[in-house]
C-alpha cells in the first residue's frame, strides 16, 4: 500500500503544486474565503467526489466513502484562511490581493490535501471505512473556524471517532515531520485595556493624573502573573505587542491603549490568570489616581494530542517516511484552532517539514518573505492518506 501511494503522490505532485500555486495568489481572510471555497468545489467536481457539502459559510466538507463505509469515520482537517500581509517573495505565484497573504501555509494544507483525497478515491477500494476531510476556515481569527464546524455539526453524521491536522514547520528540513504525545500547543487570550488619567503639559505633571507611568507600571506589575503567581509547573505567557499614548513630548495624554495576549495550557489556571490579571491591572491604576477599562477575550483553548493515537500515527509515519525523518517537537506556545476538536474527539497536530537552508528557504510563518520547498507536497499528501487509511484499518 506504501508503495502505491507514494506513486500516486509522486504521480499529483505537479497538479497539486499548480493548485498551491493558485490558491497562494488569491489568498483570502479568514471567513471571507469565498472564491477560495469555490476553486476547492471546483475541483472535487472535476474529481468526482460525490459526497460534498458546505459548512461554516466558507467551509466544506468531503466525505470518501471505502468498503463497508459505516464502520468507522476519521477526520482528516485543512484550513484555507490567509493573513493580512504583504507578501515581499518575488516568485511566480506571488499573491495579486495586496494586503493579504498565505504566510501560515494554508495554501499548502489545502493543496495537499486535495491531493490526499485524489489519492483516498484511487483507494476506496482497498480500506473499510469512511474519511471526513475537513477544508475549514478562518483558523487565524476569533472565535476559530474549528468552533462554529463543531457547533454546525462538523463533526457528525457520520460520527469521527478521531481527527487528524497536518501543518507545515519551516523549522523542520524538507524530507522530515514532526510530533509531539500530549500536551503541544497553548491556549490564547486577547487582552484589551485602556488606562485613563487626566492629561496636561508635560512640564506641569503634577497637575495631571499620567497614565502613561501607570501604564509603565501595571505592564511591569503583570509580570509577577507568570513569574510569582503562575504555578510554576504550568508554561504561561503574558506580552503586551500594542501601546498608545497619543501624547507628545510636552503633552500628557489623557489615556493609554493597550493590546496583549495570555497563553497556557491548563485551564483552571486560565481563569484564576484572567482574574489575576484584571485585579491587578485595576489597582495598579487607582493607586495612580487612574482608572482602568480592561477586557479579556476568551480564545482558543490548549491543544493535547492524544497519545494513544498519536503514539500509532508515529509508528505508521516512520514506515512511511522512515524512522530517521520522524522528529520529536518541544511544546509550543503559539496557539491553533483545531484545540477546539482536540478537547471533543482523540485528535493528533503534527508537523511537516518545509525548510531547506540551500534554497535559502528559512523564513518562519506570519512573515512577509515565508515560503516552502515545494517537494514537501509529495510528502505532505501521500503521508495524510497513509495516515488515514492506517487508522481506519487500525
């Protein structure tokens, strides 16, 4: 079976690069990826693929229907958003929607799995069971794509007993994947405040109340979170990437604008955290004479492969692309939707290697210059339906 898909991953391989190609010119965001669900209806209709739905407004679904069909259904998940992002590549396929761009690798999730599906029909014949691949949308904004899939029934009729995401890692060289049993990825927070003083001249301070030294001191003072409060067993992560004080050099503004995030990965701490940081946030600023408006946006939650799964998707991995391209990944604190399924279904994330340092391919994803080595599309495809049909033989 390995031999044959790898042939027929080997066979797509062009086509499936041409449809990456496209889709990374015409990127769209998140939960605006019309033309993008289009293309991918498009293209399963030039397939064959008959069992197709839409879902999540922008979102589709597939299901590939094997021998005795009704025995067990896995997901298998690509997301198809973009970034806003001005792509500074100079390639062929460079995106013609300034602005917007495919720096997380969509594109290549997306593409890849249309192979992956290709290759699943090839096979219908040769597996028992039923796959539910899932083209989702908007991964990179609140509240998730992955959350409104699961509360339009996504996951259901038929039911998945177990969903599989595959996402490119320009840390990885081309030729290899990566995993990680357990705990993988943190939750994600957005936190909103504003601090609000009494603005004046600069040089007569202490008639004003300044916000802009609250300010200083409520970012200072939050840190105790992580490293006085946070048990220290548990990774956190508190950082403030937005402040705005639109004073001047002799003006005290009247407020301060502030913009951060709050990850970790268990969560019972997650909320005291949230009560943590709001208490302090306010009393900080009263005893400036200050108050402060502050929100925190719940967002995704932590994401937990689960290790029985993950532990056999391993081994069938190493027998596809042998044991010394399978890599052991660190927990990471960046934050993804597909969490959402993780804490529903047994759910496996792993990662497929992009990089290749000859080419000069080392940019990381969410940067204007990110791209891949595009032979990781052979792997990419022909892993995910390996993968697939392991577990549903399992």
């Amino acid at each position: 079976m390995i031999t044959e898909i790898k042939s027929l991953a080997k066979q797509y391989t062009n086509e499936i690069k041409d449809i990456r190609h496209h889709i990374h010119k015409n990127p769209e965001l998140s939960f605006e990826e019309y033309n993008t669900q289009k293309f991918i209806l498009k293209k399963l209709e030039e397939y064959e693929i008959k069992n197709v739905k839409t879902i999540a407004n922008t979102g589709v679904i597939v299901l590939i229907k094997g021998e005795n069909s009704d025995k067990k259904t896995i997901a298998l998940r690509a997301d198809i958003d973009a970034l806003p992002i001005t792509e500074s590549n100079e390639v062929e396929y460079k995106s013609q929607n300034t602005g917007v761009m495919h720096a997380c690798g969509h594109d290549v999730h997306t593409s890849c799995m249309l192979g992956a599906i290709k290759i699943l029909d090839k096979l219908k014949n040769n597996f028992e069971g039923t796959v539910k691949v899932i083209f989702q949308p908007g991964e990179e904004k609140l509240p998730g794509g992955a959350s409104i899939v699961i509360k339009e029934g996504g996951l259901k009729n038929p039911d998945i007993t177990s969903i599989i995401g595959q996402h490119v890692m320009p840390l990885l060289p081309v030729g290899t994947i990566g995993f990680r049993k357990g705990l993988y990825m943190a939750s994600t927070d957005e936190i909103y405040m504003t601090v609000i003083g009494k603005g004046g001249h600069g040089a007569q301070p202490h008639q004003n109340i300044d916000p802009v030294t609250a300010t200083a001191q409520i970012i200072t003072s939050l840190q105790q979170v992580v490293s006085r409060i946070a048990p220290p067993i548990i990774p956190s992560v508190l950082s403030f990437g937005k402040i705005e004080a639109k004073g001047a050099t002799n003006i005290i503004p009247d407020k301060v604008y502030l913009e951060g995030t709050f990850r970790t990965l268990n969560e019972d701490w997650r909320e005291k955290a949230h009560e943590s940081i709001i208490k302090i946030a306010k009393g900080v600023a009263e005893s400036f004479g200050c108050s402060c408006e502050i929100e925190i946006r719940k967002g995704y939650p932590f994401l937990k492969n689960d290790e029985t799964l993950t532990d056999k998707l391993i081994n069938h991995a190493k027998e596809y692309m042998g044991a010394e391209n399978v890599k052991e990944l660190d927990m990471w604190m960046a934050a993804e939707d597909f969490a959402y399924y993780s804490q529903i279904v047994p759910a496996c994330f792993y990662r497929l290697g992009t990089r290749n340092e000859s080419k000069n391919i080392i940019s990381n994803v969410h940067t204007s210059t990110f791209d891949i080595d595009e032979n990781a599309i052979c792997d990419g495809m022909g892993l995910m339906a390996w993968l697939a049909i392991c577990e549903l033989n399992d």
